[in-house]
C-alpha cells in the first residue's frame, strides 16, 4: 500500500510506455502548462508527471499532523512552477507562485495571502530540521486543484491548462449579474479575498443557478481583513449592531426560490455584510443553502444566525466548501 507510486509507475510500464515514451508525455504536459503530483504519507518519493522523484535529499515522507498532510515543499512547489524562499531569523517561508505570495511562520497558524491574513488550522513545524508546511492551504491559495485519497493516503495535486486559464478568467472577470437565464436558483456570496468566490461559481454552474456577488461599498483592504490586529472586519463582527453596507443590487430576488449564499467564515460565523444582505430582503418561504470557505472551521453558527434572521425561509444544513471542492460533492449537498 505504501508503494502506491512505485506500482502506477510499474502499472504503466506493463501498459507499454517505454522510458523514452514517458520522457515525451512528460515533455508535452509541461509544454501545454499541465502539473500532476502525487504524494503518499510515509512515501519519501513524489511522482510529478508520472516521474517518481524525491521530497527532499534527507528522505522526508509526509506526515498528517490533525487532518493535515505536512511535508517539505520547496521541491513540490518547484515542481508546481513556484519559488520558496527561507528567513532563519524570522523563521518566515514565503513562497511564490506567479503573482502570487504566501508567507508562512514557524509555529504560528497566522498565514498571509498577498498580505492579506488568514488563519492555518496545523501551523508550521520543524521536525528533525525538516521544515513541514501544509500543502493543501498553499497548492489551493496558488489555485491547484488538490485531492485527498483515504485509502491510498494519497494527495493528488493538479493544474491543467484548461484550469489554469478558467482561473484566470475568474479573477479577471467580475461576477456574472443575474437576471438573464430564468433560472430559479440564485448563488449570492461575499468573498474578501477569492477562495468563496470560486466554490460559489462552482456551485452556480452544477445548480444551473445565477450567481451574484455582494460588494462592499467600502472594500475591504488587507489591513482591514489583519485579524491579529484590531482589524475592521474584527471590530465589526464584535459590533451587533454593524451592518456594512453592499454596493445596489441588480436583481429582483422574488424571481427566485431558491437563495445560495456564501461568505467566509469571520471568527465561528459569518461577516456582518451578510446579516445586511438578509435582512434587506423578504426571503420569507424561499430555500436558503448556506455554504462557506474557512481557515479550517465549519460553518459554525452561521446557520442558526441566518435561521434567527429568515424564520418564514426553510434554511437547510450548511456546507464548507474549499476551492477544490467537486461537482460530485456539490451534487450531493444540494440532493440533501
Ligand atoms: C476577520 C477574519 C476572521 C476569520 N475567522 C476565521 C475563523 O473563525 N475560522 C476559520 O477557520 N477561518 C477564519 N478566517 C479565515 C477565512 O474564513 C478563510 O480564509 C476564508 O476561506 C476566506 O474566504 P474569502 O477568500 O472568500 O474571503 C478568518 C478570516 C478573517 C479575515
């Protein structure tokens, strides 16, 4: 089981590609922008492209450290096309993908996405010298597509060309506006800093559902989102009575019978722009599917808040969705 690599490797060489043949598939999936990796807990080798190579020169296998695989990531993510470099003095990995910036700290689960802050659920170990960082929080913040085997124990990290340029299409464009497709579904989110924002257009495109972004009439700025400081989006979700106001919206909601609404979770709950959203409108007798991304909690007491806010609404169990969420699992939410 440990060799799982080993045995695809293997598998494919039953199969009938020649070295010279994996040499050339290797070739073309990086000339096109394609990346796979696969990396297995205790297995100190990676296989990139079907390539087994190693974690690191000592021998380093991943570990789980609370739900988490934990592992030295300067050779993964230079295989993603990243860079990692290494401050002993401030004990900080940042590490760069494109435009991209994360920082990481040694023993401390606040992170830093192009300066703006998020919360770890593991923080960054040192273990016998080797430096362990999350990988999922970093390939899902560069946009991979990461994926968890429980039998094989194995994460399986993937950008293709075609996803990579949806992405980019997504943080280029502004939200698609409703009002158009007459369909009966609405996904409304409010995403500070992305990660809501891709699950919601997943989730609009499996529902067949319009999708409408709220935004803040004053954005936020990272430092409003730097929740290690007396941060506006803390100050706010301390505040009962803040209700931070949303830019008009162009949509008439009693169009629609079922409402998804997205938001990052906001210490345990949701932001406070969205208790304006709710109770701005009548949502009385539609459906309401909350949905959130998180640093790693769940949806906490979202749920209940928004069934206080929309009594007369049939508001179902909410879900966590990360940026690598999948159809299949969107499908199965909704047919709950
Ligand atoms: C002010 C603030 C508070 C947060 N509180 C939590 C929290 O209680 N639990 C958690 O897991 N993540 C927390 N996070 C992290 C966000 O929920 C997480 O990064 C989310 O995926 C961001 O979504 P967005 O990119 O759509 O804004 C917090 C982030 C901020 C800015």
């Amino acid at each position: 089981m440990k060799r799982v690599i080993s045995i695809l490797l293997s598998l494919f060489m039953v199969l009938g590609f020649t070295l010279t043949g994996c040499a050339v598939e290797e070739a073309e999936t990086q000339a096109t922008g394609n990346v796979e990796i696969l990396l297995q807990i205790g297995n100190p080798n990676m296989a990139v492209n079907g390539v087994e190579k190693p974690i690191d020169t000592e021998g380093t296998a991943p570990i789980v450290i609370n739900d988490r695989t934990m592992l030295p990531v300067r050779a993964v993510v230079e295989e993603m096309g990243g860079v990692v470099a290494w401050d002993g003095d401030t004990q900080t990995v940042t590490l760069h993908y494109g435009e991209d910036e994360i920082r990481l700290v040694i023993d401390s689960v606040d992170a830093y996405v192009n300066d703006s802050a998020q919360m770890l659920d593991v923080a960054p170990i040192i273990i016998n010298d080797r430096t362990m960082l999350p990988i999922r929080f970093i390939a899902e913040r560069f946009r991979f597509d990461v994926a968890w085997n429980e039998a094989e124990q194995m994460v399986t990290i993937t950008k293709t060309g075609q996803i990579a340029e949806q992405v980019s299409t997504l943080d280029t464009t502004p939200a698609k506006q409703p009002g158009t497709s007459g369909s009966n579904n609405l996904v409304v989110y409010f995403s500070a800093t992305g990660t809501t924002k891709s699950v919601a257009e997943k989730i609009a495109e499996v529902a067949g559902a319009d999708i409408y972004e709220i935004v803040p009439k004053i954005p936020y700025t990272s430092e409003d989102l730097n929740y290690s400081s007396d941060c506006r989006a803390n100050r706010e979700q301390q505040d009962d009575a803040a209700r931070p106001e949303f830019e008009p919206i162009a949509v008439n909601i009693s169009d629609y019978d079922t409402i998804y609404i997205g938001y990052p979770i906001w210490w345990g709950t949701m932001p406070k722009i969205v208790n304006t959203f709710l109770e701005t409108y009548d949502l009385s007798d539609k459906t309401i599917m909350p949905f959130c991304t998180s640093g790693g909690s769940g949806i906490g007491t979202s749920v209940s808040a928004i069934r206080n806010i929309c009594p007369d609404a049939e508001v179902k169990d909410g879900m966590r969705g990360t940026s690598s969420i999948t159809n299949a699992q969107i499908e199965e939410w909704i047919a709950k």
